[in-house]
C-alpha cells in the first residue's frame, strides 16, 4: 500500500474560501498535519488524527507528515492561503528532495488556496490589476540587501508590491525600512494596502499612504500592497473606504 | 431598491476549484455577465439570466453590468481565475471611476478565485515557493519597452516571473521575444512550467527549459512559469514529470 501526501490550501481562514477541491482532500486524509491555530479552525473527527505544530516548525512538520505518508498513510498538511506561496509546498519539496528515495516515488498533491494577497485585494478593489510581484520581507531565509535590491528593481519599473510576513517580534524594524527604500522611487501619496484575517471575526483591512505606513498596525499575519505610481483611489458617496484599484493600462514606467 | 454587483472568480475552469463564497455570490444572483465560455461551464438557470459577451469585450460588459446593477438588479460579472489578476475587477474599476456618480454608490464585491498561476504552480510542485512577479506579455494596453524592462529587472534580481496572455493570433512573436530576453540573465536550463486549462478535460502542464520555451506550444490561455536560478528539479522514480520548485531560501541574486 502506498501512502499519499496532500499540501491542502486553506485561503485565508474562513470557510467560505475553501474549494470543494481542498474541501475534499481534507476528507479523504487520516492524519492532518499543520501549525496549530490552522488546524483548530477544521472540524475534528473521531476517524483522523491530528498532529499539530509550531509556526516556524515547517521543516520538521513536513519531514513527520512524509515519514507517515512513507508508511501508507493518507495524510494531508494543511496551509494558511494558497500552499505554494510564502507556505508549506515548498518545504515539502524540500524535504522530498533531502529524504530518502520513498519520499520521491509518493503520490504528493498540491491544493490550491486563496492567498492573502488575492483576497485583501478583492477586499479593496483591484489594486493588483496591472503587473506586480509578491516579495517576503522576512530576512529570516534571504539577506537585508537582496530585498533591498528586489524592492529598488520592482518599484523602479512599475510593479505593484504584495508584502508577506511584513513584521515580527524578532523583526521589528523590517517594515519600516522596507517603506522608507519605497520612498526613494515612489510618491509619498502612493496607496498601501494593509489586510489581516480576511473573511474572520478578526478582519482588519485599511488603506493609507507610503508616507504613513511605517508606521501603521502591522503584524506577521498582515499583508501589505504597495501602489505603483498609477494606482488610483475612487471615494465613494457614504462609505468610509475608498475603493484602490490599479489600471490595466501601464503608464511609463520611470527610470 | 439598489442593485449590487460581484465580480466572481471562478478560479481555472473545473467546478473543484470554486469557493463556496463565489458558489453562494453566484447563486444571489439574478443576471450572470462573463465572457461566453465562462457563463457555459455554469449550470443554467430559468431565474438567472445570461448576458455573454466576448472575450475584448472587457470594457462594454463592465458597463453593461454596472448599467444593470444601478437599475437595481443583483448583477455578476464571472471572470477566469480570480477577478484581480489581469481579469474583470479592474475593468470594473475603471468603469465605476469613469461612469456616473450612481455608479460609485453601488455595492459591489470582488470574489477572490485561484489564479492560473497558483494553480500551475500547483500542479508541479512550488516553482513560486520563493519571491515571484506577475506580468502580462500583452503590449495592447502597454509598451512592449516597458515589458522588457519589467523582465530584464525581474529575472536580475532573482523573482520566479509568472507571464499571463504569453500569445495570441495577433502578438505572434512576444513571447519568442520574451524568452530570448530573459536569456540575457538567466541560464539555458532554467526551468520552465508550462499550463493551461488545469483541472478540465483538456489539461496540459509541461515543464520545459528557457531555451526550449521560444517554441513550445502555447495559447492565450496558457500561464508560464519561468524559474529563477535557483529553481530546481526532482526526478522521481516511474513519474513522466519532475517536481519543480524554488527553495525557500534565498541564493544571491545576481549584479
């Protein structure tokens, strides 16, 4: 009998952003692996086990779940957002490419979710709907100077910017530094986005300026956009948030 | 009485793909607008009418839609994938900006979906498992210069590039043109995904390398994935495709 592995998306935590597709690989596994609070947020059965973890734990949580999948389980990890991006597919890889041969002969799936930039950008409007790039801002795995220089190029030629994991206790002057290298290329008006826990009771979405943002509420769970220089605000009659949304034609990039 | 419009994404084509918010949005609603083959993979409905449109069409359906909506109707648009991302929200936008004040009072939602490029890269592994971009090769609404420029800045800095809209029938050459471009920074062997129509009857998701991406086989509705250089490869025993994917961690990036 041979075991599976599913890295199941679960978008950005409510419910009703979860595909029938995710909906059904949870089903199907016998153990579900991932950092606590995401595991909480699905119904226990009696039938599947559970095996949750700390947040900074991926490397260890991927190699037990392919251990187990070794053995012939059906097992599933699961993901906040979409598994392949800032998340869990890619450890997995990883181990399956540093483990043992069995690892490489299973049957592996990745689920798809809602990453958080997508839906903090439905939340506002289209503010992604021109070019743009998702960066970490985590110097955790990557030095300073190579977001440094990833921020220069991408603002210089008029990409939007999504910013993942934008702060953290043991990160605290990252955000700050990562808007005032913005302001080198772009206008202090500029809109930025922050989003958290879209879809939970917790929801937390605004819009502010560059200018404003270093110094904004933020933390590891929020997720940044950053307007290129053509990202526009529309003001709405009798509601308090503007709608941001990113033309699709380009205007000239600068530099 | 106001009418109310949701810009529903409805993710890569298979119905596995949806979210409950966008099968419940869809539901609510009384007059479905999209592009034609999108309206047909949804089941008809006697209380629904269809309003199909073509695929340029982007503009007049935004207009007809919100036309609609201000009349008091419980109007979606669908879009392919999620609404955000090179699809119908920001077409949306500019037409609230642009229309009359009436237009801007409406309540309208966007429904994020699965995005063609979180569903390749699913597909194959995490070739985004690390900072990525998003750009369209179309030059209809941008110049070609400002394309190339996006490119050579991205693939200098070390971002996976994820190109939406890489051909048609009338932008022959752009994406030969693209690939020889990103030629000029990275390796031969780069690793490229190829996909389109994930999760349909006709799927096709191959991998290839930059040097062989000029010329394999692509449409409009084909997403590529173009690694970085540290993108790397799994071959597994008795499996046609390698995984594909970009470790976490960062090597530096290039001049």
């Amino acid at each position: 009998m041979t075991g599976s592995l599913a890295v199941v998306g679960l978008g950005p935590g409510d419910r009703r952003y979860l595909t029938e597709e995710a909906e059904a690989a949870l089903a199907a596994a016998e153990a579900l692996y991932g950092y606590g609070p995401y595991l909480d947020r699905l119904p226990s059965r009696a039938d599947q086990t559970r095996h949750p973890s700390d947040n900074r734990e991926e490397r260890a949580r991927a190699e037990a779940a392919l251990r187990h999948a070794a053995q012939g389980g059906k097992i599933a990890i699961v993901s906040g957002g979409d598994p392949g991006v800032f998340a869990m597919a890619a450890a997995v890889c990883e181990e399956i490419e540093r483990g043992p041969e069995s690892w490489r002969a299973l049957d592996v799936a990745v689920i798809p979710g809602i990453t958080a930039m997508l839906a903090v950008a439905a939340r506002v409007g289209a503010p992604l709907g021109h070019d743009f790039c998702a960066l970490s801002l985590s110097d955790n795995l990557k030095p300073w100077e190579v977001i440094e220089r990833r921020l220069d190029a991408a603002a210089s030629v008029g990409f939007v910017i999504a910013l993942y994991n934008p702060i953290s206790r043991a990160r605290p002057w990252q955000l700050a530094s990562a808007m005032a290298r913005l302001r080198r290329h772009l206008p202090a008006t500029t809109p930025v986005v922050f989003g958290r826990a879209v879809g939970r009771a917790d929801e937390r979405v605004f819009v502010t300026t560059l200018e404003e943002a270093a110094t904004a509420p933020a933390d590891m769970a929020t997720l940044l956009i950053v307007g290129a220089r053509n990202t526009r605000l529309i003001t709405r009659p009798g509601r308090m948030m503007s709608l941001v949304y990113t033309p699709r034609a380009a205007v000239e990039a600068s530099a």
